[in-house]
C-alpha cells in the first residue's frame, strides 16, 4: 500500500480523484478521520490530509539549572533539552521563592517580567496541535509500504512535510519516502508529479523552521512584555511581533508625516466649455497660482467672459504596455483596489487552488516558465467561461508574446487560471477573484493599447486655458483587463481657430494634501519592497494588526494605542520598529533554505539581537505602561458625558462580557448606555459628535457587510423614538378565549426592538423584529402559524417577515447563500413556552424574510 500525505483534507481527495485509475476513490475512515482509497497500476494507495501543521512550537514550562547539566529543560517525553543562557543572568539559588523563581530554576510558563530574559534563550519543544491525526497517520504508516509527501511546496509546505515524516518515522523507520511537487490540482500537474518524484528538501523545511522558532521567541517575549507593562483596561492582551511592529511602525510613520504637514494655499482657475452641445472641462494653463492677487488679477480678465478661440491642437498616441503576470504581492494589491482585503484574498485564493481552478496562490514568479501550456489554458477558458470566449479566440489566434516581470524563480509558475473545472459555479468573492486572475492572464498574453491624447490650448480674452481628452483608440490588452482603465474623455473635433463657448469660469482656493494613507494593497507592497514577512504571512500579518485594534479603516490609520506602542518601542528599543533587522533575519533563514546556514545558528543569533534589547525595554516598563494607558482610552472615546463632561468610553462588563458606554467619573457619574449588538461601533467627529436633541455623543455603527448608520447613543433620545404599532391579535389568548393585541415596541433602556403580546404574563407570547428599518402592519397572518406578517423597509427594499422563528414554514424555503444547505430557523431561543401554540410564538431568533412582491 502507498501512502500519499496531503496538507489537506480537499487536496487529498482532489489528489484522490486525479490518479484513480479504476472508478471514483473511495472514502474511508481510520478512527474519525477520512482517508480515500483508490488504485494506481493495481495497487492500493491511501491519501489523507493533515489539516497544516500537526506539531505546533512551545516552550516548556521551566527552565532548569545545575552543576553538571547547566541550563535545561525536560521534556514530555524526559529527554534534557540544553538551554544556552548567558553567563550574565543570575542562577539559582535565588534570594525569594517567589515566582517565577524556583528553588532550581526558572518558571517561564508564567507571565512575568523577571522571566521575560530567560525565556529569550529558553529551548523550544514540539508538541502534537493535532493528536487525532497524527494517531491515523502512524497507523497508515505501519501497514505502508511506501509513502509520498504531497504538501504544498513552499517553506511552510515543506515544514508540514518534514513533520509528518518525522512521526511516519516513529513508528516505520525503513519506509521509501519521496516527494511530489506540483503547481495545480489538475490532472496533468499531479500526474507529472507522481511520475517524476524527489526528496524532500530538509534545507528548505529547516528554513521554514527556522522562521517558526524565531517568531515564537520574538511574539512571546515582546507581546508578554507588552501586557505587563499595563496590565487590564479594554483588552487585556498587547500583542507584538518581530514582523507586525516594523509594519506597525510605516503605518505610524506615514500618519506622523501627515500630522506634520503644513498646507500651502494655491488658487485655480477652471471653468467649462461646449461646441455643438458637446460640453467639457477647460482650466487655465498655470496649474497653481502661488500668489492670491496674481490669481485673482488674472480671473478678473475672464470673468464672466462667455466665448473663447482654440489657438491649438495637439495629438499624441502612446502605447500602454500589458500588465506582467501576478504573483501573490500583485494580486493581493489588485485585488485591494476591487475592495478585497489581501487576507480574505488568500482565503478565497486558496480554495480556488483547493477546486482546481487556479494555480499555487504563493508565489514571488513573474515570468510563465517556457514548459506552460498557455494556449491549452486559454482554449479551457475559452470552453468554460463564455464571457471570456470572444477575447479568448483573439489570444489564440495570435501572436502570443507572453509578458516578463523582474522576479524569475523555479519552484511555481505566476498565479493563472488551470482553464479547467467549472468558474460558471462560483459567486460572490469567489467570482470576483477568479475573473480578475483569469482576466490578468489574459492580458499578458495580448498586445498594448493604444490611447490619443488630444490637447487643446483655448484663448479667453488673452489668458492660455487648456483642455485635455483620452481615448482608447486601440484597446489591446484592455479588451480583457479592463481594471483601473479612465473612463474615455472625449473632445469634440475642433481646429485652431475655431470659436467654443465658455461658461462657469470660477476661481477656486485650495490646499496643498498630505501624503496618502496606505491602502491595504499598497501597504503589502511597502512590505515587499522593505523586505518585511513574505508571500505568504504579508496578509494575516494586516489581518492581525487590525484584530488586536492598533490599525482601522481603510486607507489605514494607526489607532492612538498603535501610535503609543510604536514611539514607546523607538525610544528604548528602536531597533525592534526597523525593517532592517527584520529584513536581515530573513536573509538568514533565506542562507538556511540554501544550505548555507544551519537552523540553530539563525535562531541564537535572533535571540542575541533580541536580549540586546530587551534590558532597557524592562527598566523604561513604567513609562511604557503609563503611554499604552492614556492611549487605550483614548481610542475608546466616544465623546463627553452629558452629565459631568468627563470621556465616556467603550467598556467591556465583567459579568456578561458585553461592551457599554460608560463614564470614566465612575463610581461618581453612574451614566451609562448601551450598545448595537453584531455591529463594530466608532464615534463620529465634529458637529455630528453630539446629539443636537439630548446632548449625549453619537456614534456610527458597521455591520459585517451592510451599510453602516449613525445614531445617538441615548435609547431615550427623541430620535431613537418609535411609537409603538399594532400588528395583530395575539393566537394563544384568541385560543384561550380571551382578547390580546400584538404591539410592536422599541424599549428605551436597551434600544431592542420585538413584538408582544398585552397579556404577556399571561400568555409569554413575545417575537424578536430586525434592529433597524420601518416597520409596518400589513394585518396578515403567517398560513403555517397564524403569527402575524409585517414588512420592513431596508436598504434593498422592502421585505416581507413571518416573525414567528419557529414557523414550520420555514422549514419548507430553501436557505439562501452560499452553502445553500443551511437549515432553516437555527438559532439560540429566548425560553420554550408550555403550549404548543406558543412555542411556535417564542423566539428571539432573527426572523427569516421575504421580499414582497
């Protein structure tokens, strides 16, 4: 029996699928974890994923010391591990027992400042993160009689894989292991790859390692630091990585230019012009006036001036050279422009690779190697995308002279689409993505285009005014990537001399901008560019800034608690907010990867880069702790107390662990208010700050994926106030003989809104309503429950709403999204009630809808 080990569970059963020779793979189960079982030249060969890593790094709980064996630690499994602690650090005995000092050592498991030296130089074990898995994959291995190694073929892939064959070894130490590296889940690349099989490269694993352990130390160490300096507040945790705070660091260092930036003052002059009914925008030929009485000695020539002559005509066509093909930095930038974030990029990215419909999404490769069928890839998309079709047929019949980027590498080709599988399937992200690869691919292989610009010199009572149009003349490679493309400007046909009207000629005062914000896709680039994490960690490195709150939005700001971490760290530890040193750890761990290096070498020397700092980190805690404490409040501000004017702030309460807002003058000031659920709550600037009604701050609230709104934070503001409506009879009391109306009602303490009956304590009839939007009775009952339908006006119109969450007629609807399974009218509920007829009425679930016709 083979063994083939995948880094996950979809690739091994797409791997499965591909080399099967005799009818569909069979899937199978050892213990709770599925394999899938198929037959290659009539042998039986097993595939199974791993879910990534199955070891994960740790320190261990205590560092030792005595006589003879010096520093070290014991592992699980009671083998010593060396530890090469400085002379420098005190041992034991130690004059307090008082952790993290033990009798024979160093507790290091503890957050504690005084260990925070020794856990620098502390060994690292590997502990199993995925015990199941490991279990299913030592027992394939025993009964194996050869084993393939299918991961991902990237550093991180090639760590996977030296993992999983260190416990294949365990237990079946002669085995024949090799390894197959491909470039897509197609039938073409994995069977080629199954038919020329190598070995794995440990230089490369050990790289990969190499990188683990180092930002294990490096994360653990300042983030541990980070948290002690000031412990509690809004968050307890103030993470900190070798990679994240040098990007923290440009973030910061670009908004520092732009608050010092002074603006400079400059007047334009512009107005319109038209000619045959053809209107378009005309300025004077100084850009910028940089003196307002020059400016305003010119506008007074033209002002209100109705007519003006064309003195000039000018044309010039240039060529607009294709794109080059993607690598990971590239898309992830493009992507960012079509308003997907570079992490869920490489999510949506990696499911393509998974279905077989694009290829490896990790690359730094730029140029297509020569062994890459590109028509064959082009006919594919030619056959399974129709709105590709027309421009697929132009590629293909010539001439097709594929683009060349800078970076040129061996391992993977440039990110493409396989021209296989079914894109017509996909939706949503997904879609969005695809098209943009598939189009990218498209456009490399066309010609330029070709723009006209014309320029128009106008004369309006003696001033030189301009015009100026673009227009794609040629479109070339636009025909497929029409991305970032200007809309055309065109300009009617005119020839010097002649007479155009002129109209709305103003003059206009203007500022001078600060330096832009880096969007998201630009900041992986800067990343790129200072040599900061790599293809694949630039993403999740964002991702993670954003979810511990030092950054927001998008063009990015540093949050005030970003800002704080960053000075602090440059003024005692400057070297930890440069990317130079970062950039030349990975140039080491780049020397592992080639042999040049061995793997504990780069490790002690990151350790000794970071020890060199460490020492005035710790004497200067103090002032650290001081910096990140007015700096998480005020990133929690909302705006000034009502009652006392002191910060009202986003607090987190002890008991529920729900947020607030709460004034910082408690206990004295008890105002407190509530907030939206589901929704990430920012204050507003300004004069839409306060409340013009009730005086209290106003907020915005962002709901995942929907249009945000503002609202006051008072629930008992006039403007959160909604009458409350009858909707209808209440079925229980109607049942139990009784009369009972069902009113809708917004509650002024926590600002949710539900219907219920009048009888309430009788019956405990009660339905949840959506949060926001108009609502009205339509005096309708649901047909499957008898609780009454109402419609809410959203943004997408209005919608139609059993509010019964038990209905059984949403049992019947099919579930909308992308799963298209997901089964109807799940959800936490708000209390079983005794009868039949009122379960079906008690629910705080949200209710299902239905757009009305």
């Amino acid at each position: 029996m083979k063994l083939v080990i995948a880094e996950k569970n979809i690739a091994a059963q797409k791997i499965a699928q591909l080399l099967s020779q005799v009818g569909a793979p069979k899937t199978d189960k050892v213990y709770n974890t599925q394999v899938y079982r198929f037959t290659v030249d009539g042998e039986e060969w097993v595939s199974m994923g791993l879910a990534g890593h199955i070891l994960a790094p740790d320190f261990p709980d205590e560092i030792l010391f005595d006589q003879k064996a010096g520093w070290h630690s014991v592992d699980a499994e009671g083998e010593v591990l060396l530890a090469d602690v400085p002379d420098g650090l005190p041992r034991p005995p130690y004059d307090t027992k008082r952790r993290p000092f033990l009798a024979n050592g160093i507790n290091i498991k503890g957050w504690k400042v005084e260990s925070l030296p020794y856990l620098t130089w502390a060994p690292i074990v590997k502990n199993p993160a995925e015990k199941e898995i490991i279990r299913v994959l030592k027992n394939l291995a025993k009964k194996a009689d050869s084993v393939v190694i299918a991961t991902d073929f990237d550093r991180e892939g090639e760590l996977i894989g030296s993992d999983a064959l260190s416990q294949v070894r365990q237990v079946a130490p002669e085995v024949p292991v090799a390894r197959a590296r491909y470039s897509a889940l197609i039938k073409g690349e994995v069977t080629e790859a199954f038919a020329h099989l190598v070995e794995l490269d440990q230089d490369l694993a050990d790289a990969g390692e190499s990188r683990q352990y180092i930002d294990l130390i490096w994360g653990a160490v300042l983030t541990r630091y980070l948290t002690l300096a000031k412990f509690g507040g809004f968050g307890n945790v103030r993470s900190a990585g070798r990679v994240q705070t040098p990007t923290l660091a440009l973030v910061v260092e670009r908004e520092r230019e732009r608050m010092a930036f002074v603006p400079e003052d400059y007047w334009q002059i512009r107005g319109k012009a038209e000619k045959d009914g053809q209107e378009f925008k005309i300025a004077h030929a100084t850009t910028r006036f940089t003196d307002k009485a020059t400016a305003e000695l010119v506008f007074s020539h033209v002002d209100g001036s109705n007519r003006g002559w064309v003195s000039a005509v000018a044309k010039r066509s240039r060529k607009q050279a294709p794109p080059v093909p993607f690598n990971t930095t590239s898309l992830q930038a493009a992507a960012a422009a079509e308003g997907i974030a570079p992490a869920r990029t490489m999510r949506i990215a990696e499911s393509l690779y998974m279905s077989g419909l694009i290829s490896y999404p990790r690359v730094d490769n730029t140029v297509y190697p020569r062994s890459l069928d590109l028509a064959g890839i082009v006919s594919g998309l030619a056959k399974n995308s129709p709105a590709l079709a027309p421009v697929c047929k132009k590629v293909l019949a010539g001439p097709m002279k594929p683009t060349r980027g800078k970076t040129e590498t061996t391992d993977h080709p440039p990110i493409h689409p396989t021209g296989q599988g079914n894109p017509e399937s996909l939706d949503g992200g997904q879609k969005k993505l695809y098209n943009l690869i598939a189009r990218r691919f498209l456009a490399t292989l066309m010609g330029p285009a070709t723009i006209e610009n014309t320029k128009l010199s106008i004369d309006v009572e003696g001033e030189p005014f301009v015009a100026s149009g673009d227009v794609l003349v040629q479109p070339g490679f636009r025909e497929a990537y029409p991305y970032g493309l200007k809309r055309d400007e065109q300009l009617p046909a005119l020839a010097e001399g002649d007479e155009v009207a002129v109209s709305d000629i103003a003059l206009e005062a203007k500022q001078t901008e600060p330096p832009a914000r880096y969007s998201q896709g630009r900041l992986v680039q800067e990343m790129e560019k200072r040599g900061l994490g790599t293809k694949s960690t630039r993403a999740s490195i964002i991702e993670r800034l954003y979810q511990v709150r030092y950054l927001k939005n998008d063009p990015i700001e540093p949050s005030q608690l970003g800002m704080a971490i960053v000075d602090a760290l440059s003024q005692y530890a400057p070297r930890v907010t440069t990317p130079e040193m970062t950039a030349e750890l990975d140039r080491d761990m780049t020397s592992v990867a080639e042999g040049k290096e061995s793997r504990d070498h780069v490790v002690d020397h990151s350790r000794a880069l970071l020890a060199g700092m460490l020492d005035e980190l710790i004497e200067h805690k103090d002032d650290l702790g001081e910096a990140i404490s007015d700096a998480v409040t005020a990133d929690a501000r909302v705006g000034a107390c009502p009652k006392c004017g002191k910060d009202l702030v986003m607090k987190t309460s002890a008991k529920t662990r729900g947020s607030f807002i709460g004034c910082m003058g408690w206990p004295d000031c008890d105002v407190t208010y509530p907030v939206p659920s589901g929704v990430k709550v920012s204050p507003l600037e300004g004069e839409a700050a306060v409340c013009p009604e009730c005086g209290a701050p106003r907020i915005k609230c962002q709901p995942f994926r929907n249009r945000a709104w503002e609202q006051c934070v008072n629930p008992r503001c006039p403007t959160n106030f909604e009458p409350d409506i009858k909707v209808g009879e209440c079925p229980v009391c109607a049942e139990a003989g009784r009369t009972g109306e069902l009113i809708a009602h917004k509650s002024e303490r926590s600002g949710k809104r539900f219907i219920r009956c009048t009888n309430y304590e009788l019956c405990e009839v009660s339905y949840p309503l959506p949060a926001r939007g108009k609502l009205e009775a339509t005096g309708e009952v649901c047909q499957d429950c008898g609780a009454p339908i109402v419609v809410v006006e959203t943004a997408r119109g209005p919608w139609r709403i059993c509010v019964n969450m038990d209905c059984p007629g949403k049992e019947k609807k099919p579930a909308r999204g992308r799963g298209g399974a997901r089964k109807a009218g799940t959800g936490k509920k708000a209390g079983a009630k005794k009868t039949s007829a009122a379960k079906k009425a008690g629910s705080t679930k949200k209710a299902s809808t239905k757009k009305t016709s």
